[in-house]
C-alpha cells in the first residue's frame, strides 16, 4: 500500500504487490479478486490466465487498465468505476459479463477481437475517446443505453468519440437507444442476431449499418435524422 497527497488529503494506493497478492489469494480461496472501493496506480495483467472474475465496483485507478491476451474464467465487474487512463482488453476471453454501467473512462476503450461469453454493459457510462468491439464476439447483449462517448482532446491530440462494432457477432441484442456519440458509430460488417435498437441515438457524423445482418423485424431506429443512416 502507498499513501500519496491528493486534493490535499491523504489517499491510499494499492501497488502492484498488493493487487498480485489479492489475485493469488482470490484464486486459493476460489473466488473473484475482490477490489471494491478499492484505489489502484494501473491494473496490468496481459497474457495471463485467471480462474476467477475481477470486481473492481466503485474503484478508482490512477492509471491504465491493460488486460491484452488474457483469459478470465469469470466476470469484471467495473460498476462506478473510475478510470483515469484507457482500458485495453484484446485479444483476450472473458467467461462471465463485462459490466461497466455508470463507469468514467478518460480516455479509450479497445476491446478488439474480444471473445466474451455473457453479456455487456456501459449503460450511462462517460467514456472520453472511442469505444471499440470490433471483431468481438459476444454470446450475450450489448447494452450501449444512455452511455456517452465524447471527444479526448490532450495538446493538439483529438480522438473522435466514435463507437466501433464492426463486424463484431452478437448473438443477443444491441441496445444504443439515447447514447451519445460526438463521432460516429460504426455497425459495418455486423452481425446482431436478436433486435437492434437505437431510438433517440444522438450521433455527431453518422450510423453506419453498411453490409451489416440484423433482423429487421426487430429494429428502432425513431429519433434519429434519416441522413445520419447509412445503408
């Protein structure tokens, strides 16, 4: 544990010892790593291999989240989050559900070639920079409702608050009704087996739905401006 000054008050951290220990300990013990409320400097664990989920709900870290490569055989729980950096989980498997509704991102999101076997969630999360599932397969849904994706503007750095699924597979539903992209949202190459839902989406540039499946029967495209579809 190290203490740093923050805003003037002491403020506990947990280093990358402890949050290894806790890890070790959660797979002895057959549970999930237990970080609730916890603060941490950066979460990096890249090509491992993890037998239980991660709950990190209500925690704050400083840093980035860099799960690259990895295989976790349970959930991340990420609720309230706060992240100061990006998160990078590629590549990787996730046995369980991502959940990060009313979670804070500073900056992006790349979950690219990601194989999840339950269901996501960012509803009303606030992500600054993209948020991309492209090429992800998830058995479950995706739930994108009311969550915000803005611009991250660093010097005369600007990363457009886009949303990307292209040619991700979702086998449930994708739900992006009242989200707010300041870029664009990119469906390309899709596949969404169940309904496709996007009533009041507010889209800066525009939904691509270019060579993408989805059942028609099922859709909700009300609220948002015929030109800003792409077919």
């Amino acid at each position: 544990m190290e203490e740093f000054i923050i805003a003037g008050q002491p403020v506990s951290i947990l280093s990358k010892t402890d949050i290894d220990r806790e890890i070790d300990k959660a797979a002895l013990d057959r549970r999930e790593a237990d970080f609730r409320g916890k603060n941490l400097k950066f979460l990096s664990l890249a090509e491992k291999n993890l037998d239980y989920g991660i709950n990190l709900e209500n925690s704050w870290i400083s840093g980035n989240v860099f799960l690259a490569d990895t295989t976790i055989n349970g959930s991340i729980n990420m609720a309230n989050a706060a992240i100061d950096g990006s998160f990078f989980f590629g590549r990787g498997k996730l046995m369980g559900d991502l959940l990060l509704q009313n979670a804070k991102i500073g900056q992006t999101i790349n979950m690219v070639g990601l194989n999840i076997t339950g269901s996501v969630n960012f509803s009303q999360a606030k992500i600054c920079g993209f948020i991309s599932l492209a090429k992800a397969v998830i058995l479950g849904d995706v739930d994108f409702r009311r969550v915000e994706v803005s611009d991250y503007c660093k010097d005369e750095l600007t990363i457009k608050g886009d949303i990307f699924l292209k040619s991700a597979q979702i086998n449930g539903f994708l739900d992006l009704s009242e989200a707010t992209a300041s870029g664009m949202v990119c469906l390309e190459n899709a596949l969404i087996r169940r309904s496709l839902l996007a009533k009041n989406l507010i889209v800066q540039d525009s939904l691509s739905l270019k060579n993408s499946l989805y059942n028609k029967d099922y859709i909700d495209f009300s609220g948002i401006p015929t030109e800003k579809i792409l077919q």
